[in-house]
C-alpha cells in the first residue's frame, strides 16, 4: 500500500514535471491550475464563485454540503486543494484543461452520495480537485415526446418533483432517497420502486451529453454507441464529465397502492421472509415487495432485542386487485382491504423518500440533510437462503446494535433485458439484491461495526452469488479492492468482475480508446485495457 502510494505521488510529480516545469510543490499545483484558469476565461472574468482555495470561507461549507456519508467528514480525510462549481459548460472545459496542465487530479461530484466518498475524497493523498457540478441541474420537460433533459447536478427528488408538476401520470424509474444525484446514480444504474416494470434508471436514458479528456462536449451520436453503452452503469468517474441525460419518462397510473407490515422473529417473521425470497421476485412487474431486516427492541427476548422483518409494497394498480393478489400469491402476511393505503405516484415518492405523504412536495427540493456515517456492501442471492442460514443471519444482526438489510426482489423485466445490454449486469437469475449497512453515531465507533459488517459479508458467503460474487456499483466498497499501480487492468478484476462480471473487459477497453491516458482515475476507476 505504502509502496503503490509513492507510485502514484511519483507518477504524478513526473507528468508534473515534463508539462509544466516551472514549480514542483504541492502548492504549486494550485498556482498553477488558478493562473491557467484565469487566463483562459480572460482577465475581466472574475473566478469568484466558481474557484474555492481552502482560505476560502465558502470552501468547508461548499465541500461538506453534498458529503452523505459522515465517516469521510473528519479531519483525517484528505481534502481537495481546489473546489470549482462551474457555472457553464465552458469552465468543465477550462478545469479540465488546467486540472491536466497543472497535473492535479479530477473528482467528479454530482449528489455526493458515493458510499466510499470517492466523488470528494482521494484515499491516496495525491493533489486534487472536485468539478461539483451543483449549479448544473436544469431540467427540462417535453410533454410530447415524453421525455426529459436533466443536467448531472440535479436530484432524483428534483427529478421526480419536476415531473410531477407537469403530469399526474408520468414518472421515472430510479432510486428512492430524494437527495441521490443524476451524475452517480444514472452513471452506475438507479433502482426503486418501479424497476420491475420499467428497469433502472440507466436502462431509460436515451442520449446523453459528456465532456471527455480533451475537453469535447459530445451527444450519444459523437461519443459512439460504445461510450455511450459504457456510461449507462459502467460509472462515470472514468470516462470524462456527463453533463446531462436525456430520459425517457414512463406511465404511472393516476393512483398507486403500497402497504407496510413488520413481523419479529415471535410473530413468524422467520418463515415469512423464508417464503419472500421465492415470491417476490415471481409477482407480476407492477408490484415490487422489498424487505427491510433490522433489530427492535423486545422484553420477551433473551438480551432484550429482537429481529424485525419490514414488508414493504408498492403496485401500480388498486387496493382490490392488490387484495387478490395477495391473498393468491402471500396469504400468509394476512393482508386485508385496510392495510393498504391508496395515493399518487408521487405521494409513494414521499413515503420511500421517508417522507409523509401529505408533506408538501417541495420537501423532495430539500438537498441537505446532516448525514449518518456508516459503511455497507452489497450481494446478490439466486437460490432461497435455507431456514437455518436465515437463523444464523439473525444471529449475527442481533451482534450489532444498528445493523440494516435492505433487501430488493428483481425478477420482472429485470429478467428479460441481457446481461450485456448496458454494463449493469445483475439481471436474469437473481432472486434478489441486498444491501448490508450498518450506521454509527460516532466515527470513534468505526472500527468496531466496520469489523462486524465484514464478518457478516464472510458468513454470508455460502448463500449468495459466486465466480464471481456480485456487488451493485452503486453500493461502492472499497473491501472489494481498490487500484493500486500496474497491470492496472488485472489487479481491477478482483471489483471489477463483481460489479460488471463479463462486461469489465469492454468497460476497459472503450477507457482504453476514450482516455488512453488514464486522467480520470480513482480508487476504483476502470483501467485502460
Ligand atoms: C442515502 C442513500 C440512498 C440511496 N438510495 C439508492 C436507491 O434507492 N437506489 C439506488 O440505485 N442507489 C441508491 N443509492 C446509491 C446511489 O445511487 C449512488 O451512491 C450514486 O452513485 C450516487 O450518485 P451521486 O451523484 O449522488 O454521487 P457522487 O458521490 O456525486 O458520485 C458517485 C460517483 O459517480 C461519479 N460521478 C458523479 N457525477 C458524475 C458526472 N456528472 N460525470 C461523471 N462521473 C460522475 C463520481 O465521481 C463518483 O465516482 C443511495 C445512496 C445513499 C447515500
Ligand atoms: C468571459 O467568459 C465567457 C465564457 O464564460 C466568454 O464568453 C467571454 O468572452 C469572457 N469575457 C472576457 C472579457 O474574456
Ligand atoms: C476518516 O476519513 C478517512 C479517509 O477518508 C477514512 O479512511 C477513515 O476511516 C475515517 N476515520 C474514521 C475514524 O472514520
Ligand atoms: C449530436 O451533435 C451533432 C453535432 O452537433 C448533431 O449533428 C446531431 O444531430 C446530434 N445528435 C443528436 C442525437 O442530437
Ligand atoms: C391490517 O389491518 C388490521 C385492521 O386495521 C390490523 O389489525 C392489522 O394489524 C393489520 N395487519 C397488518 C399485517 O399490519
């Protein structure tokens, strides 16, 4: 680690050197990167407002506004030198081209929620600089053609909120939480409530607009079908800078249904969850049933704790044909006519949002929130987990004190698009996705619930995916393996074959032809094959 880390300083300060040899310190870095920027916007352009150096007041405001994962909000994480949030187009072209002249490294930040912080941080503690892109999120609607431009920078609840003011009937599949930016989330995938039926939020984009390395802004038809194939899921960070998507928006009926009911291990939850793993993913595509596993508290319970299984459903349809369904496909969670709740699509927005459903809808305009630190990792399980698997899981949730499974059916057209259709390839076969996380108040605790949560990733082992074990892009982890030096590209397998399996080797060969030089780097970017 420490040897690949001298790597990479020493590989920097070299192209360093050979562009621009007239400095040679860190500091000289940002010097050199501020006059470049000057100059090429002219000297009666001011930067203010767009360049934050670190005596900037606005600098710890503007860094911390879009970090939702507090564990990387300590003192310890190493910070950018620089922080630009273009204001157009053309300074994305002048950062990036100052950014290669003054060799500091890029991160790309759209909503910030990078699990890892790889959009805001550099583990490797080389110079750099965030492009945040939050002053670009217009978005536009074309009722007509049903279909919508929507800048990086914006939010999914933007999104959802902006599409709700000019339709009752439209809406768009991608995640839940209204805070999740367009530039990671539609990049990497994008799943919620109605994916069954309509896919990811990468499967209904239509065209797009990036900036690559050499600072050419490109539509679908000038970037070329490849490109364009890898930024639907391939991820962002290491192709150039997507600056919009156009997507397709998708019918929603007038009125939905969705229902919660929550079982403890006493009250059966145990055979429930056994019996979902094979339903769920076998309804029809308009009910999408997800699953929330985490602990209560329980006088009854040996340790005065207890597991608590959440079935959560949303259908795109009414009360009286959710009953029969119900009742046909899962009789046993005893669901009756009151348990369910009709409402609008974007009042089911609200609710997964965590939101009430009479709140205001402006509520989903809301973009910070102070946010938890924690740490999760992700599996995808294609045979039903048997009863005792599921009895030693709980056993180890019971371990922490605020451990959560978010646990999501696929089946629906989930199933009938191909593996190699976009770089996401979690598609036939899988039962269902999972996510493990587990939050902590304090970072001082890290450790110890880190630890843990890979203890659960390890015990879980026999009951999911495997050669390779599958993890969902979106759920970055860092555990998987992180790039460090060369052969870039075989030393990336070990993530990169769990996040895209057969697609990796053409993710890295379109890098190869789009950024042979490898600029737009991280942790766990896709290397040049
Ligand atoms: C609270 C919470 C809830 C979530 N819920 C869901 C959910 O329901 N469904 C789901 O699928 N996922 C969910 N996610 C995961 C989410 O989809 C990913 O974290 C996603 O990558 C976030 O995108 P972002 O723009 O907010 O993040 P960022 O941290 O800004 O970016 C993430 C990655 O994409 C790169 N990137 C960002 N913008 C661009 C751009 N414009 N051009 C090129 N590269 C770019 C960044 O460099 C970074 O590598 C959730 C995450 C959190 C924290
Ligand atoms: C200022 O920058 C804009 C682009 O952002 C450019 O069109 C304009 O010509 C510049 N003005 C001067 C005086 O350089
Ligand atoms: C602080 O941030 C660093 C770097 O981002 C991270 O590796 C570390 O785990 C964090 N420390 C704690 C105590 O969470
Ligand atoms: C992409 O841009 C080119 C050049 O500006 C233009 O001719 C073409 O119509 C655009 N393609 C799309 C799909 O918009
Ligand atoms: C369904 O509603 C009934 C009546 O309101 C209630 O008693 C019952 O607890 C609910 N069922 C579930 C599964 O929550």
């Amino acid at each position: 680690m420490a040897n690949s880390m001298v790597n990479l300083v020493f590989l920097s300060l070299t192209l360093f050197i050979s562009i621009f040899p007239a400095t040679s310190t860190f500091a000289g870095h940002q010097k050199g990167f501020l006059q470049c920027f000057q100059t090429m916007l002219g000297v009666d352009n001011t930067t203010s407002g767009v360049i934050f150096t670190k005596t900037s007041s606005s600098y710890e405001p503007i860094l911390e506004s879009s970090i939702r994962n507090a564990r990387f909000l300590n003192s310890s994480a190493p910070k950018p030198n620089l922080i630009v949030t273009p204001h157009s187009l053309f300074h994305i072209q002048v950062a990036l081209f100052c950014s290669k002249k003054s060799g500091l490294q890029v991160r790309i930040r759209s909503g910030g929620h990078d699990y890892e912080g790889l959009s805001y941080v550099s583990h490797s503690h080389i110079p750099f600089l965030i492009i945040d892109l939050v002053n670009l999120r217009s978005i536009t609607i074309n009722m007509d053609e049903e279909t919508a431009w929507v800048q990086s920078g914006a939010t999914v609840g933007e999104l959802y909120y902006a599409i709700a003011k000019k339709s009752k009937v439209h809406g768009f599949p991608a995640g839940s939480c209204s805070t999740i930016g367009i530039g990671g989330h539609l990049s990497g995938g994008g799943f919620g409530t109605i994916f069954r039926k309509y896919g990811l939020g990468s499967d209904n984009v239509i065209d797009a607009q990036i900036i690559d390395v050499n600072g050419k802004i490109l539509n679908r038809t000038l970037m070329g079908e490849d490109l364009f194939w890898a930024i639907r899921g391939g991820g962002g960070s290491s192709f150039g800078v997507i600056t919009a998507w156009k997507i397709k928006l998708v019918p929603v009926p007038s009125k939905v249904t969705t229902f919660d009911v929550s079982r403890t291990l006493d009250q059966g939850a145990t055979t429930l969850f056994h019996k979902w793993q094979t339903i769920a993913p076998k309804l029809p595509k308009e009910l999408f049933l997800h699953t929330v596993v985490g602990v209560t508290n329980s006088a009854s319970q040996e340790g005065g704790k207890t597991v608590v299984v959440s079935f959560s459903g949303l259908y795109l349809g009414t009360p009286e044909n959710l009953l029969t369904l119900m009742q046909n496909s899962f009789a046993e969670l005893g669901l009756r006519r009151d348990n369910f709740t009709e409402m609008t699509w974007i009042q089911s927005v609200l609710h997964y949002a965590g939101f009430s459903i009479d709140e205001s809808l402006e509520i989903l305009l809301r973009r910070n929130h102070s946010p938890p630190s924690f740490k999760a990792k992700s599996d995808y399980v294609k045979e039903p987990i048997p009863l005792r698997g599921l009895e030693g899981l709980w056993k180890m949730l019971l371990l922490d004190n605020s451990p959560l499974l978010i646990l999501t059916p696929y089946g629906g057209i989930m199933s009938e698009i191909s593996e190699s259709e976009t770089p996401f390839p979690h598609r036939k076969g899988n039962l269902y996705g999972i996510q493990y996380m587990v939050n902590f108040a304090s970072n001082e605790d890290a450790p110890k619930h880190i630890d843990w949560i890979r203890r659960l990733y390890a015990y879980m082992t026999p009951y999911v995916s495997k050669f390779p074990r599958r993890a969902y892009l979106n759920y970055r982890d860092l555990d998987l393996g992180a790039n460090q030096g060369k052969p870039w590209y075989e030393k990336a397998k070990s993530w990169g074959l769990k996040y895209f399996n057969c697609n990796f080797e053409r993710l890295a060969l379109v890098k190869a032809r789009v950024d042979p030089g490898n600029f737009f780097r991280d942790e766990q970017s896709i290397p040049p094959l």
